[in-house]
C-alpha cells in the first residue's frame, strides 16, 4: 500500500511547468549567490540573456553549444529507453572525435561528398564502438554499465592523450595536437553556406552539424517509437522479463542500444573536430557527455524535450562566456557554479516539486482533510 | 451473535473516498458485531481494500466516522489503527526473512533500546498466545526457513502481541494448502471463542459460507447488502457480487481428444541458483483437451511453464510441439521460434510478464507479436493496424474500457487478462499454456475467460492449464495431474477427480484414496 496516486493533473504541468519551476528556483539561488559576490542578479540575467540570444552572433554561438548536447542527451536518452544509464558519453564523444579526425588526416584530398560523410560514419562507428564493450559485458557478464562506462571515460582521456603526443604531434611542436586538416574535409559553417546563398549570417562556430543533430532527433524519434526494433529496446527497458516472454532477447537489445548510444555521442567529434578545431587536439569534449545527462534527464528522454533542454545549456555556456567578461566579479568559475545550480535543480533535484505541484492541479481536488473519518 | 450487549468491534458510518475521478467507496456503514467473523466480499475494484486500507489507517477517508468498541476513533495513522486494538495481515506478508520469528514480532515494538529485557518479556507472551490459539510456529525459528502458512501464521502473531482485538485479513487463503486453510479457520474459530473479532476481505465465496458469522457485499464502491452467513448461500452472493447471475462452473460437453499435440518426456529443469525444481516430468497433451496440473503454488509448475515457453533452460529431458522438439539438451528453440511453430502463453503473472504496464493497451498487445507482418509496413510499425487490431479485439473480449490508447496499468484485472488472452487466442494456435487464468480476476470476466478457454478446447486446440485454484481445474480441466515438489504425483480423470482426492495429492499425501 502507498499512497493514493495523483498523476491526473493536467500533462503541461509535469512537462512544461515543472521544468520551468526548476530553473527558477536554480536562477533564485544563483541570484543569491551573485548577491553575496556584490553584484546585481537582475543585471546579471539580463546580460546572460543578451550574452546568448541578444545578437546574431551570440544566437550562432548558442547553437553550437547546443549541437554538442543535443547529441550527447540523445545519447542519454536511447540507453536510458533501454533501462541502461550511460553515463560514459565523455569517453565516447572523444573516441568519435578520433574516428572524425583520422578520415580527415588520412583522406584529405578526397572530394567533400564522400570525406564529410566518411567522417560522419567514422565518429557514429568510433563512439558505437566504445560503448559497445561495456554493453557487452553488461549483457554477457553482468558488469554494471554505470562502473563500466565511466571507467571508459578514463581510459578513451588515456589514450587519446598518448595518441596525440606520441603519434599525431606535428614534428618539431611542444603542443600535442594533429596537424590542420584540409579545408575539403571541414564541415561548412552555417554562415559560410548563407553566404553562399546571399544571406549575410554573423561568423560563429555553428556548421552543418546542427542539420545532423537535427536529423538524429528525428531519426531516433522513429525508431523509439514507431520500428519493431524501438518498441523491443522499450520494451527491454520496462520490463525485462515481459521482453523475454515476447520473444525478445534483451542481451542483443542492451547492446544495440549501448552501441546506438555511444554513435550518438561519437558524432559530438563531428561537430568538434571536423566543424570547428580542424585537428585533433586534447579535451575537446569539455563535459558535454556528463551534461547530456541533465540534458536527457531535463528533457524527459524525449527528442523534443531533449532539444528544448539542449537550447537551454547552450544559451548558458555561451551567455555564461559573456556574462565573466560583462562583471569581472562574476569569475569563469562563478558562472561554472550557476550552469552547475542549473543542472542540480533540473536534473538531480527534478522531482523535488513535482508532489506538491501535481497535488496543486489534480483535476479534482480531494475534500479537505478536516472533514474526514474520525 | 452472544454479547448483545456489547457495542459493535467496528463501526462505520458513511465513508466516502475518492481517488482522482474513481469513487472507491460511497457512503459506506458497515457494522461488525464484537466476537464474530464478518466477510467482506466483492469483486476487485469494488472497494473492500481501499475500506481496511482506511480502517488500518494507511488512507484517509474523505468523509466518515470510524468507531471502535463504542467509541468514535481519528484514525489517521496505522499507529493510530494499532492503538485502537486493530491488526492487519496483508496479502503480501510484511516480514524480514533473515530475522527468527521472535524478532520479527518485536521489530517496532522492541521496548527500549536495549533488546535484553524487551526480548525476554515478548519470548514470555509469545509463548502464552503461541499455545492459547494454537497457532504451532517454532518462535525461534527463521523466517526465510518457514513454509508460506506458518509465515501468515507469524503475521497474526504479530498482531496479536501488539493488543489487536480486531484482525483483518486481505486474501488470507490465496497462498495456502487447503491444509493450511483449514489450520487458518481453526485458528479464527479460536480467536473468535476468545472474544475476538475478524474481518476476512476474500472472492471465495466457498471460505465465506465455511467460516464467517456475517457477510458484507459490496459492488462499484457501495455496500449492496449485509446478510447472515447462515441464512445465505455462493450463488446468491455471487448475484450480489456481480449484480447478475452468473454461472460459477461453466457448462462444457466432453473432450474428444485427438492427435499429441505436446509431449514431454523426462523434463528436468533448474532454477537460477542450480536447484533443481522440475524432477522428471513427462506428460502430454492432445488436440481438443484441456489437461489441468494443481498444486499448491511453488511446486514447479511455473518452472515447468516457462521450460515449455522456452523462457527457462531446461536441464534433461525433451518437450516437442506436433512431433517437433521444441527442447532436448543440444536443441532449444527460442521463445520466438517456439510462437512461430504454434505455441501461444497466458502467463500466470500478467504484471510481470503479460503486459508492460506502462504501455498504452495496443502497445501491450502485440508484446510478442512485434515482429508479425500484419502489424509491420516495410521498416515501420503499422500504427493504424494495431490500434485498429487492439480495438476491434477489444470488443470481441468485452474489454472495458474499449479504449486502445489507455495505459494498461488502468485496466482492471480482469480486463488486463482478457487483453493478453485475445492476443494469444487469436494467434490461433496448437497448444496454449495458461497460468493462473483467473488470479485477481472478478466473478464476470472468470466466467468469460472460462467460456473462450472451454471453446478453444472445442476448436480442436491442446490447452495446458496450471491453476492453485481447485474450483478452476476441476471445472475445466479434462484430465487432472496434480504436482507437489517438483513431481507428478497423480494423474486422474475429469470424473474421478475431487477436491478431497486432489488436496491429498496436493498435500503430498501419495495414496489417496
């Protein structure tokens, strides 16, 4: 016995509402923190808003800031769909930076219609991969995938270390970075493909990943909820032994979907390597893989939602940026804390109103207490 | 009804309860005079648990009085529930199995914060209430060790050392040998000489009409009516139940079997920890009959099922479908494969196993059934085809709401189980494995599912029926195998078959009669 349960309050509230509380208790409690720091919260907000949305530039900015964690909350979301929590999107982000970088260093002088697609393949496939092997031993041998995954992160930070300063590093540098890629292997910036259509866009890191990120969203919609497949992995992920007795093995589902999962991921590489630096340097990830976590968690495992949350982290990286450099007060490592209060209060403490906000709309309010039994 | 004079155990006065749109009871009085047994029956969803979960105190009533011995009582808290005198033993026992029965009794009520002194006055009284109602459970023994009986036994120790002079029990026979049922009565006749009372919420109708003084029914929420026990009988309480008559064993003609259908041969199988739970079984099963195993719950039919599903490995032995071995030690076909070849499953737990309840209804009825091209168009599921699939099977079972879009947690029970027997029925195949048909299903949608299970049988298909229920087998099955730990220990026909041979057998009394 538990208690009565209340989810027939309206869907907004649990969708639209609760998401929106969240982030305003997140925004109270930085508010206090700038407070102490001696500067002005409303000013702050303000200038975090302009800072991402305020001008063209800083929108391109946002964007693809937004990209990364579209790809990595996606990533979240389908192992989450299978009862899986990938926490490991760090290590396999980077790997899929790796597969970009090494069709790019080798196939250079190839046409752009076949290295942009290799490359798109080579990061799905690195990061596929590198999620794999935990989803195996998951499947096969029982290792928890959150002690594996993570485990993963460590090793892929490892190697790629090693393989940029013992085998990618120009000759003669102290820097451990790969050469420049050929500008035939760069995924175009969104500005530059305006342009050549005779619109002026403001210059930003934003390329065509955006458009793959978009597509992904889709594409994983689909397959979730409308193939054969995407109802066994949820299926998987509801009720493991309903699974086994329609005639699913969730052994191959936990592995299809870590390895969905990690392609997911793999593809931040295309939007970091190919799209932006344009050589493999180290720590390209930046957290995106632990962000999408928030991401997925914020944006309820669904693409849509996962977009919307994706927007909301992009505007706070880029708008965070701007607002350190608007009130040198507010240091890099304050606007660390208030991205940091926003991930607690929208994603570790997600539930923390929604009891008393559900009781608040329940479409018929129970009579008060005072007049029951006794 | 002796102390006349004595004011009601328990009284209730219009209580009323709502949850979100579903109006749980309605103005419910009920009056349970002291020293009796009073049964609460009706069919699920009726009310009868939400009326104890707020007698107990786990719910608060939206409107109402509780009174206890005469006296009116806010109960609002199970702690509240305990000082005014009243027990409960659940259907799911609330017990730690790695404690001895002693420990458990006083979890909660240890008397300070050393447990020396609390332990030896408890070891005292448990003692005196242990003999006094007879209740033969080895204080010190533990928990986990104990069959299913002597646990439900421990709970009602539990109540009774913390001063319960109401107890009441939800389902209380729905895991017991008829062997252990009949210990259960003993034990509430005793409590009841002592002055006691019980309040049993129970569907059989066979116990009701044993035991209890009096009988509430109850239907949509309302009590529809409180009648002498000895002045009623099973078939006009179903009527009241149900609110129409209903037929309690449904009429069948008998079986004409024809080819084997499902043969096994030497089965063995074990369970995860490598113990082994099917010892050599062999049985078959032909086209047109209905084959029934009893046997109290936890004797291998489950493992025995799920061999045959291809959802467990089995260690030795064979199981072939049409001539076709389905498992031998080199062969085991998949759960898939074995659906392909003919074999369709009702599991006996259609929560765990049946539905994913968290899936909209048409989701839940193609679990199994995904792959099949009627519900595929080229890469993608054909949305339109399964809902139109699900509603218009929907109508065929008289499931209600006929609605394919609704959660299938927000089925009742027996809607939830007519969803998954359309959607093995109308796979049309050879052998259908049934467990447990009918467990939490109303007195309705039983007689329903009987009737589609008995013309299955006249369509000419094998039909393996597992049931705890004796009432069940004997009114369906066409021949009668009875397992206890693991075994087949008796095999009888329809017209030999009967309770007292079968709870024998069940009990593992070996030579019945």
């Amino acid at each position: 016995m538990g208690p009565p349960s209340s989810n027939d309050a309206p869907r907004w509230v649990d969708l639209a509402l609760l998401p929106a509380v969240n982030l305003l208790a997140a925004f109270v409690v930085a508010g206090l923190v700038i407070l102490v720091l001696g500067e002005n919260p409303l000013a702050a907000l303000g200038s975090l808003v302009y800072g991402s949305l305020g001008y063209a530039e800083a929108i391109g900015f946002t964007l693809y800031y937004a990209t990364n964690f579209v790809f990595t909350g996606l990533a979240v979301a389908v192992a989450f769909h299978a009862g899986l929590f990938n926490i490991g999107g760090e290590g396999q982000a980077y790997l899929g930076g790796l597969g970009a970088g090494l069709v790019c260093l080798a196939l250079g002088s190839w046409p752009p219609a076949i290295v942009l697609p290799l490359g798109v393949i080579a990061a799905a496939a690195f990061g596929a991969a590198w999620a794999f092997v935990p989803g195996y031993l998951q499947a096969k041998r029982g290792s928890h995938i959150v002690i594996t995954t993570i485990m993963f992160n460590f090793i892929a930070a490892a190697l790629m270390t090693y393989l940029l300063v013992n085998v990618f590093i120009k000759p003669g540098q102290q820097s451990p970075e790969s050469r420049e890629f050929e500008p035939a292997t760069w995924m175009p910036f969104v500005h530059e493909v305006a342009g050549a259509f005779g619109v002026a866009l403001a210059k930003s890191p934003l390329n065509l990943s955006v458009v793959l990120a978009l597509l992904a969203s889709v594409a994983l919609w689909v397959f979730l909820w409308r193939t054969r497949w995407g109802y066994a992995l949820r299926v998987v992920g509801f009720n493991e032994t309903a699974a086994i007795y329609g005639g699913i093995a969730p052994a191959r589902v936990v592995i299809a979907a870590m390895a969905l999962s990690g392609a997911l991921a793999g593809l931040v590489g295309v939007n970091e390597i190919m799209g932006v630096q344009h050589r493999l340097i180290l720590n390209f990830t930046g957290g995106y893989g632990f962000v999408g976590i928030a991401v997925a968690l914020m944006g309820r495992n669904h693409p849509v939602g996962i977009a919307l949350a994706a927007l909301l982290f992009g505007a706070l990286y880029q708008g965070g940026t701007e607002l350190s450099f608007d009130m040198p007060r507010l240091t890099k490592e304050v606007v660390v804390v208030i991205q940091g209060l926003v991930i607690l209060f929208c994603g570790a403490f997600e539930g923390l109103f929604r009891p008393r906000l559900l009781a608040l709309f329940a479409r018929n309010a129970q009579a008060p207490a005072a007049a029951a039994a006794g | 009804m002796t102390a006349s004079a004595k004011p009601p155990a328990i009284e209730l006065r219009g209580i009323d309860k709502r949850f979100g749109p579903v109006h749980a009871n309605r103005d419910v009085s009920l009056s349970v005079p002291a020293g009796t047994i009073h049964g609460i029956v009706g069919e699920n969803g009726a009310g009868k648990s939400t009326l104890m979960s707020i007698l107990y105190g786990y719910y608060h009533a939206d409107a109402g009085e509780a009174w206890v011995d005469g006296k009116r009582r806010d109960i609002r808290t199970t702690a509240d529930a305990i000082a005014a005198g009243i027990g409960m033993v659940h259907q799911h026992f609330m017990l730690v199995d790695t404690f001895t029965v002693l420990e458990n009794v006083v979890l909660g009520v240890e008397g300070g914060a050393l447990l020396k002194g609390g332990m030896a006055r408890a070891r005292t009284e448990l003692g005196r209430l242990e003999r006094e109602y007879k209740l033969d459970v080895d204080i010190d023994a533990v928990v986990g060790d104990l069959a299913v009986g002597l646990r439900q036994r421990v709970e009602i120790l539990k109540a009774l050392y913390r001063g319960a002079n109401v107890l009441i029990l939800d389902e209380p026979t729905g895991v017991l040998t008829p062997t252990e049922a009949d210990h259960l009565f003993r034990i509430l006749a005793a409590l009841k000489r002592e002055g006691k009372t019980a309040i049993l919420i129970t569907h059989k109708l066979r116990e009701v009409m044993a035991i209890t003084d009096n009988v509430t029914v109850m239907r949509r929420g309302a009590v529809v009516a409180t009648v002498r026990t000895a002045e009623t009988d099973a078939s006009r309480l179903a009527e009241l139940m149900v609110g129409r008559k209903v037929l309690l064993r449904v009429e069948r003609t008998p079986a004409r079997p024809g080819r084997v259908v499902l043969e096994i041969d030497g089965l063995r199988v074990t369970d995860a920890l490598g113990i082994e739970r099917v010892h050599g079984v062999s049985l078959d099963v032909r086209a047109g009959e209905i084959v029934g195993i009893a046997g109290v719950a936890g004797n291998g039919q489950t493992e025995l099922i799920e061999a045959i599903a291809g959802i467990r490995p089995i260690a030795a032995g064979r199981i072939a479908l049409n001539g076709e071995t389905l498992a031998a030690p080199e062969v085991s076909l998949t759960p898939r494969e074995r659906r392909e070849r003919g074999l369709a499953h009702i599991p006996e737990d259609r929560q765990r196993m049946g539905l994913v309840v968290p899936f909209a209804a048409h989701d839940s009825a193609i679990l199994g059934q995904q792959a099949n091209p009627a519900y595929n168009r080229y890469l993608l599921l054909d949305r339109r085809a399964i809902i139109d699939s699900c509603a218009e099977k929907m109508q065929r079972y008289d499931v209600r709401p006929d609605n394919p879009r609704l959660i299938s947690a927000n089925f009742s029970g027996g809607n939830q189980q007519k969803i998954v027997l359309a959607r093995e029925i109308e796979t049309d195949p050879d052998l259908l494995l049934v467990g447990q048909p009918t467990r939490g299903v109303d007195i309705g949608a039983i007689e329903f599912i009987h009737r589609r299970l008995i013309a299955l049988r006249d369509a000419g298909k094998a039909i393996l029926l597992v049931s705890v229920e004796l009432d069940e087998i004997l009114g369906l099955a066409d021949r009668v195998l009875v397992m206890n730990e693991g075994r087949v220990v008796g095999a009888l026909d329809a017209a030999e078959a009967t309770e007292h041979k079968l709870g024998l057998l069940m009990a593992g009394v070996t030579k019945a009669a």
